[in-house]
DNA sequence: CCCCTGCTTCGCACTATGTGCGAATCGCCG
DNA sequence: CGGCGATTCGCACATAGTGCGAAGCAGGGG
C-alpha cells in the first residue's frame, strides 16, 4: 500500500487505522469532518470513507443529521460500561465503599490491577474528607509511592517486581519515597507478610495511605481497598484504619464475580 | 480469504474483527482467552494472535501479568472519558443541574441528541426524588414519547422527522402516548413555537417531564435540559417548573464549547 | 436558474496486506 | 523427561485494502 514505515505500526494496519480515528475524533470535542481525518491521517479519501462507514456501521462513530462531522457513538459508551463491569465497579461494591468512607471519615478507593496499570474504579469521598490531590476514577500510573502500587507489585515475585521497575523506574515523588530497590523488596516482603500496605507521605506530602488487598474468588489479588488520611493522624488512628480497611477488602471480596 | 459470507460485514473487515474482538471480551467479566476468541470469531490463530497483538499495543487490550485472558485496557476508558466530554458532562454543566434539582425538588436530566439517538449525559436526583423508572445515563431510544425526544424532533425539520418515524416507528408506551404522525407534527409545531417541550403520563404512567432546549454557541439546538413530577403535581407547578427549566437550560447552553 | 464548491460515492487496476496452514518454540506441570 | 497448551514463525496465495481519478450530489450565492 503506502511508501514508507509510519511510526509505531506494530500490526494489523486497517484496525490501527479505524482505532486512530476514534481517538482522533474523540480529542476533538465537536467531532472532525471527513476530510480532516483523511488530511491528519494522511490517507486517500476511498480509504477514509470506507472506515468511517465501517465503524459507522457499528456505532462505534456517528454524525448529526445534516452535520458532516463525525463523533464518538454509543457502541464506544457500551464499551466504557463493559469496562466499568470488568473493574468490579459494581453497586454493591460502591455501597462497601461508601460504608467504609462513613465509618472512617477519610475518602475510600478501590483500585483495580490491569497488567501494569492501576485502575481506579471507585472514590468513595466527600466534601469534608476529599479524595487524594487530583486523584479520579480512571487508569493511573502505577506506582510504588502508593499503597495500592505496593499492594500490586506485592502481588507479583521479585523478578516481575524487577522488570516493571526497569520499565517504569522508581521516581522520587517526594522527600519520603522509596527509590533503592533493596529498599523497597524488603518492604514488599513485609506488605506480603502482613497482607496490608501503608505508605506516609511518599506520595503526596502530610498524606498517609493504607491498602489491603482483594481477592478474587480463586485466591488471586485482583485489587485493593484504601483510604488516606492526614500523615499526622496516622499514629493514633492506625490500628482502627487497619481493620477498617481490611473489612472492607473483604467485603469487597466477596462481592467480586471472576 | 476466507470462503463464504459472514453476516453483517460492511466494510473492512480486519477492522470490523478488531472491534468484535473488543466486545467480545467486553462482554465476558473476567476477559477471553486468545483460544476462544479465535473460535467464537471463527479465526485462524495466526490471525488472531495478530489482531490481538495490534489491539494491545495501542492498550484496547491488556492482560494480567501471568493470565491468559485478555481484558479491556485504558484506551478504552481514554475514549469513554472522551464521549463524556463530546455530550458536555463537564463538571459547571453537573452542577447546574445540581441546583435545578434542588430549586425544585425534582430530578433534573441533560440529555444530549446524537443522531438519531440520545444520550442521557448526566441525572442530578436524590433518594427523595429518584430518577424517571429505569433511566441512567448513556445512550436510550430517542422516542417521541418523551420530553426530551420531542425537542429533538422539533429540531429537524418534518421530512427528516418522517423519515425517523418510518425508521423507528410510533410505539405506544401507555394510554396517552400518540400515535399518529399529523397529532405529532402539529405537536412538534407548538414545541418549535414556544421552545419547550411537555408530556404527560405519554411515556410512563403518573409521569410528567417537561423539556427545554440546549443550543450550541451556533444556535443549533444540541440537547435538552428537563424534569420529571408526579403529573398530578404538574397543573400547580407548570410555571414554576417551565421557568426553572428555561432558566437551566440556558445555563448550560452558555457552558457549552462548540 | 445555474454554476461553483465541497462532500460523498463509484470504478478500476495493482499489489501490499492480511490470511490460513502447518511446523517450530516456548513454558509449565507432573 | 515427556506431554500439553499457549504463542510465534515461515511461507505461499489471493483477497482485501488501497490510491487515483472521475462521476454524482447537495447546497448556497450570484
């Protein structure tokens, strides 16, 4: 088809093609016309046509009668509720959330693990006890500076603990993080130990954070339940956040399908 | 390629498989394997490891370390985020509702006309005052049975409005429901002329809803602003609620970008 | 009323791209 | 060490995908 290598194709290129549409129609926030597609994507006109109809067909793009421009269509919404399913963001596990929020006064997350992503699917706050900075529901970066990045890379052996680490690093977020490796294996270590992950003030200066793990049915750790609490209050409220957020992971537990 | 014809492909067909391989897994909570989805696809392994390979490099697919199941990635919730931003639930637009809903103690919807859908975009309601039956946000049948769905008919133009009605049909939903194309037309007429739109008991029994337009900076009209009572509320309130809405509805048009 | 300008579809020729099949590897469990 | 699933590789074929150019449409001014 085309002359030369274009950046990042690893694949079937139609398929990277329709999916580089939608990402493109969806960063414009009124949709992109026919041509502009084409033109930033560098392709033939039959060729763009024959895709947009392709995933018009599907309602995965859809357009306003009379418009000529294109916009993300429902199939895209089924697709972002398929995932919210498959991140265990069910109404009763919102309900363990919020009653875990109510109990402790301080905001509750449950988190997802997804390959090397941390999904949050979840926020349990409140005007009064808000969520961690700028911390939504959605895919993070997953670190080893939060609780629930602990909880995940505890989750794997040394070695994959390794490999992600030389993939992402181990940034220094503030005075207080971990970046020696050595470090951060033994602390894993105690994390599998105690089954349970804090973190104070490696994240986010004067926050403190405790996770503790959920199970999928087989036994597997699948994700966490947290909260977050002023770095200062963590010494005389440790021991009734702990089991807090132990009972809520369970709880959570046993409301996980797979 | 393959033999015989396989139903419903229109278009590209390797791009068509890649969006079929993502509702497939969508589908199943707790992912696919590669094995499956090449057999419920009726895919070579070749092919599929291939396709597979593409949808994970661009994160529409990912995979638990050690798993062999695929599952969503966060491209996936990219584009989702991204939908929600096309149908203007941004947070100003959230909390105009918010302050309808508790100006008249009624639950307050924006929704937004895609095509020939709309898009239920956000519902500020309260256990006091629980949201119309079964809706919740995302994509519902447009219907002309419904507040909202009549402003979206009153902005096309009749031919376009008989096309719809040929497409979709007229369902009757309950005993006030109309039926008939010339009662509609002239209905739609007085909803052009007073740019609001009002049903009752038509969509659902005991219900009332009353609907005002959203227009883009353009002046097209891209959505609705709307309420639901009680209908036997509604003769006392009807002016208080049409200014409300009005005034809702405008608030939000001023927040819209494009 | 008709031309002009963009959007969209069509037809065609070419071959790169996507494909199936089978075999080779890999990785894990017993 | 043997066996079994998952995954990758190699290869030959032709289909599916592509670009280009031209033909339809639709709408809006003049």
């Amino acid at each position: 088809m085309s002359a030369v290598e274009r950046r990042g194709g690893a694949g079937i290129q139609s398929a990277e093609r329709a999916l580089r549409i939608l990402e493109l129609v969806g960063a414009a926030p009124t949709g992109l016309t026919a041509a502009e597609i084409a033109d930033r994507l560098g392709l033939g006109q039959s060729t763009t046509y024959r895709l947009l109809a392709t995933l018009q067909h599907d309602d995965y793009l859809a357009r306003q009668p009379g418009e000529h421009r294109y916009i993300l269509g429902r199939s895209v919404d089924e697709l972002g509720r398929a995932l919210q399913v498959q991140l265990v963001a069910t109404d009763p596990v919102r309900a363990v959330l919020r009653a875990l929020h109510d109990a402790v006064h301080a905001p509750a997350y449950l988190t997802v693990f997804r390959g090397d992503d941390i999904a949050v699917a979840h926020i349990a706050d409140s005007p009064d006890h808000p969520r961690i900075g700028q911390l939504h529901v959605g895919f993070a970066e997953a670190s080893h500076t939060t609780a629930f990045g602990k909880l995940m890379l505890a989750s794997r052996d040394d070695a994959a603990v390794a490999r992600f680490l030389e993939r992402r690093g181990a940034a220094r977020l503030t005075a207080s993080s971990i970046t020696d490796a050595a470090t951060l294996r033994d602390q894993l270590d105690e994390v599998r130990a105690q089954q349970l992950a804090v973190e104070v003030e490696e994240y986010l200066p004067k926050l403190a954070c405790i996770a503790a793990p959920v199970r999928s049915p087989a036994g597997r750790v699948v994700g966490a339940v947290s909260v977050s609490v002023s770095s200062k209050d963590l010494p005389s409220r440790a021991w009734e956040l702990e089991r807090a957020v132990r009972r809520g992971a369970w709880q959570v537990s046993a409301r996980v399908a797979g």
